[in-house]
C-alpha cells in the first residue's frame, strides 16, 4: 500500500481506541502540604538597575 492510501482496517481500529472511556483512573486530587520560598539573591532595586543598565546598552 502506498505512502497515504486509505487503510479501512487502520481507520476503524483508531475509531474503536478513541471511541473508549478509560475510567480507571484516580479521580481523587493530590493536596500537597508545605511551603515555598523565592529567593533571587538580589534586591528589586538591584535587579531594576541591573534592567536600566541593559536597556542602555542595548541602545
């Protein structure tokens, strides 16, 4: 069969797979307990400088 050739066969076994339910799955949600933390290391005013100084020397 040539590269794009309707296969009726292909065709009807896809329809059958999509055509399911998989109802087998967990259906109950994960709940996660704890804390997060950012940390960039450096201070809004030095990242806001460091910002300026790029914008200038993009220019």
């Amino acid at each position: 069969m040539s590269m794009g050739a309707y296969d009726e066969d292909e065709h009807e076994r896809r329809e059958q797979q999509s055509s399911r339910v998989d109802a087998d799955f967990d259906d109950e949600r994960t709940i996660y307990h704890g804390e997060v933390e950012y940390d960039s290391g450096e201070s809004t005013e030095e990242l806001l400088d460091q910002f300026e100084q790029i914008k200038t020397e993009s220019k």
